[in-house]
C-alpha cells in the first residue's frame, strides 16, 4: 500500500513538473511571437488612429463648450473663427486673465457665478491638453514615415502617407497594391456610389489632399492623380522592399 501511494505521488511530480516546463516553453513562445510581431509600423499606425480618434473627441468637446460660453459671451465665437483660439480665450475669461470688455463692448450674455467660470476653465483646459497629446501623437506619427517610408514621403507628404497606410492597413499590403488601387484609396464611398447609381465613378481618393492634384485644374486631375499614383506606387515599393 505504501509502495502504491509512493509511485502515485512520484507519477503526480512528474507530471506536474512537466506541466509546469510545457506552461513556460509555451509562455517563451508567445513572447518570442509577440516580439517579432509588434514593430515600428503597428506603432506609427496606433499612433495615427488615436491622434484621429482623439481628434473627433476634441472636436466634440469644442462644439459643447462653443454652446457653454454662448450663454455667457456668445459675441466672443463671432470675434474668434479659430476653435483653439476661442477655447484658450474662453478659459482667460472665465480664469478673470481677461475681461469681457477686452472682446466686445457689450455683451448680450447672462452673467454666471465663480463655481460655473471655474468649471468651463476647468474644460477648457482638459481641451487644450488633448490637443497637445494629440499634436504629439502626430509628430511622432510623422516622424517615424519619414524613417520608414522617406521616398514616400518626399513625393506626397507624411499627411497623405498616413492616411494610405491606414487604409491598406499595413505597409506590407500598401507596397502589393498596384498604382490604380493606390489612386482610389479613400473614396470606397463615392465608389460604392457609383456602383450603385453607375453615375461618374471616382477618379481619386486620399491623393487628392496632395497638392499635385488639388491644384491642377479640374479637367486634368484625374490625369495628374493616375500619373501621381503611379509614382507612388513606386516610391511605397522602393521604401519597402528596399529596406
């Protein structure tokens, strides 16, 4: 009996300590995996989509603060088209850095108490600090195309480069498209569109914010934009399979 209760003991440690080496070889393998697998390029495009995301939001938030301070100064968005330039002045106001009168003689705005002034301040200042993370999320962004895809970049610019990796989804499926794919990048709706009415199909995307194209004259965009995506198709591929 103790013979049997020995073997069942010493048959449990070895299986346990096997379970135990499988766990960590399997644990070594997925760090192995994810270290491979996570790159600058999966960085740049996280980085691009949180700036874009974070940039709805701001944007959302400017909109619901432009409203706020219509009750208090509504002359003060008339006087300040710029959206940053009106939350900052929004904030000075409400902080008492600046007086109603230093942006408009006469007010039609109702008055509002301290705790109210310094609740918008405090707004307005959580908008200004997104901002900047988001301007930083996208110098990052760009400075690191200008290292990963330089010819790219020096053709159509880090703006419209980030925009095609996004919408490829990687820089590998971006390098495999051909040039025609390349140019229609960005209009899927204006396509899908035209499949549906046959009416004037898209003759760009994305490649429009360049400035070869937005420039040209309307009867020669499209021209410029396959001539301008055919280029680009060969700047993507040198900075790819060039590295």
């Amino acid at each position: 009996m103790k013979y049997k209760t020995n073997n069942l003991i010493e048959k449990y440690l070895i299986k346990n300590e096997t379970n135990v080496n499988l766990r960590e070889k399997y644990l070594i393998k997925t760090a192995e995996t994810l270290r491979g697998f996570v790159n600058k390029e999966l960085l740049i495009i996280q980085a691009l989509v949180s700036a874009r995301d974070l940039e709805n939001h701001i944007n959302e938030q400017v909109m619901h603060l432009i409203e706020w301070m219509s009750f208090f100064v509504p002359e003060l968005k008339y006087q300040t088209p710029d959206n940053f330039k009106f939350v900052d002045l929004s904030g000075k106001l409400c902080s008492e850095a600046m007086k109603i009168e230093d942006i408009t003689k006469q007010t039609v705005g109702g008055n509002i108490d301290i705790k109210d002034k310094q609740t918008i301040l405090t707004f307005s200042e959580l908008i200004l600090k997104g901002k900047l993370v988001q301007d930083n999320l996208m110098t990052y962004s760009y400075v690191e195309l200008r290292k990963m895809m330089p010819a790219s970049v020096a053709l159509v610019g880090e703006e419209v480069v980030g925009e095609l990796l996004l919408k490829a989804g990687s820089f590998k499926k971006l390098a495999k498209l051909p040039a025609s794919t390349i140019q229609l990048l960005g209009s899927e709706k204006a396509f899908f569109r035209f499949l549906k009415t046959k009416q004037r199909s898209p003759k760009y995307g994305v490649i429009y914010n360049t400035a070869q194209v937005s420039n040209a004259q309307d009867k020669d965009k499209g021209k410029v934009a396959r001539t301008l995506a055919n280029k680009l198709a060969i700047a993507i591929r040198k900075d790819y399979f060039g590295k």
